[in-house]
C-alpha cells in the first residue's frame, strides 16, 4: 500500500519533496480509497494528473478500466514506473499542461490531486477542451474549492463561480486535511467534482463568460457601473426593465439563471 507514511518515507531515500511541483503526498489509505471511488466507473478510462509516489493511481486502477498518468517529474516518473507493475497503467513524464488531449476519442474520468500553483490553469485546460468527460474529480486547496462552488451572494462567489456552474454540477465531495499528507502542506484541501451537465455552445459560452467577467469587472460597484462601459445609459435601463433588476443591484447578487436572461437580453438589443 502506498499510502503509507512509513512507506512513503522510506521509497522517497534521500529524494526531498519539491516545493516547486507542489509535492504532498498522500499517506492515508482510506482518503485514497474513497477518492477513487468516488471519481472512477469500471468501464472507463480514468486519466490522472500528477500522480506522484502512486498513492492514488494504486486505487484508480482498482475502479478503472484503465489508467493514463501523467507525470511533470522525472524522480517521481521513475518511482511511479517501479512502484506499480500493472499493464493497464500508461505513465507519460509530461507536463499535463501541454498535452494533446485531442488524442482521446472515448469518455474517460478525470483524477488528480492538482499542485495549486497550477489548479486554475489546469481546470480550464480541462473545462475548455473537447474531451468527451463523464466526471471531473480533483483534490485543490480549500479556498479554491470554495470558489468553484459558491452560491449567489457569497464572499467567493465570482464569474470563476457562474463559468463553471454552466457548465457542470459542482460538488464538494469530502474535506481532507493537511494532517493526511507527507509532508504537510499549509493549507486543508476539498475534493470536488464536475460533471457536465448540457451540451457545448462555444460560440454562445465564449460571449456569455466574456459578459459574466465584464459584470464583476470592480466587486465593490454595482452591476450598472460594470456595464456603462459597454452600453449607454439607455440601453442598460431598458435591460433592467426587462430582467426586473433593482437600480442598485451588484453582480454577487445575482443566480446563474438571472445572469442567463440578462445576457439573453442584451444580445437581442
């Protein structure tokens, strides 16, 4: 079992964790198993990013069809390859951020326990591909969890928020402590899941989350300075008409679907 401390301990030798990759590595048996679970189905693919010591990639492969790993360190690329002997493994030493993911023709699952100087850039990579994705599931610090999930007139909810709320049904799967890594990070850590939930628009999503960022372009203003920009004051109050909006309203304060109708609005004017 690699999600082991003492384990983990003794396969790293005199390799140190690399702060630059955002190495933790997870050594409780029981946080792993229910990852997995949770992100796997036993007739797909499961593509995992940064693996790591393999301490997820050992029960991925017990829930998976198979699984595609992708691994940015060569120590940890080598490490991987002796740890798991298993022919349903691929392990690729490659940046997750530059791969082709055009590559993949079937449905697959996506894991990984995301380093978080990377989580953003590669949730979009995800969110903005063509994959052909049953369900996201990813580990990523707590505050940013909280953002992908937050709900109308919370401190995190952002256009971040109502993107990826379009897009998907955003879960907060379990909440994992920092006590559960080697070697301990500063931060808790959440498990969260995508999974899609309408078909893709590009041409639509590309002019709806460009409007979405324009309205909580300045938090502190209201809705109506975020838009003066853009239209003039007759128009903006003809919107507000229309969606039956309060003069003072601010982006926060306004649900996925209000965003949809205003959008709606302003594209037939």
């Amino acid at each position: 079992m690699i999600a082991n401390i003492n384990f983990v301990k003794e396969i790293m030798g005199e390799l140190k964790a690399k702060k630059k990759f955002g190495q933790n590595f997870l050594i409780d048996a029981n946080i792993v198993d229910r990852i997995a679970q949770k992100a796997c189905d036993d007739d797909l693919k499961t593509i995992e990013i940064g693996p790591g010591l393999g301490a997820l990639t050992e029960m991925l492969l017990k829930y998976s069809k198979d699984v595609d790993a992708y691994e940015i360190d060569k120590d940890m690329y080598e490490l991987l390859c002796k740890n798991i002997d298993d022919e349903r493994l691929t392990v690729y030493l490659e940046d997750f951020l530059d791969t082709d993911l055009s590559k993949y023709k079937e449905k697959v699952n996506i894991c990984g326990n995301l380093p978080y100087y990377v989580t953003t850039p590669i949730l979009f990579k995800l969110f903005e591909s063509d994959l052909d994705m049953n369900k996201i599931t990813v580990m990523v610090q707590k505050e940013v969890g909280d953002r992908l999930a937050a709900k109308t007139g919370s401190e995190d909810y952002s256009a971040l928020s109502i993107e990826v709320q379009y897009l998907y049904d955003v879960k907060q799967e379990m909440n994992v402590s920092r006590k559960v890594f080697y070697p301990s990070p500063n931060v808790d850590s959440i498990v969260v899941s995508f999974t899609p939930i309408r078909e893709r628009d590009r041409e639509f999503e590309k002019g709806f989350f460009e409007f979405v960022k324009n309205c909580f372009r300045m938090r502190r203003k209201t809705l109506h300075n975020n838009l003066k920009d853009l239209y003039d004051n007759e128009t903006i109050e003809k919107i507000y008409s229309e969606c039956d909006l309060k003069s003072n309203v601010r982006a926060q304060e306004l649900s996925l679907e209000e965003f949809l109708r205003l959008y709606n609005t302003v594209i037939e004017k």
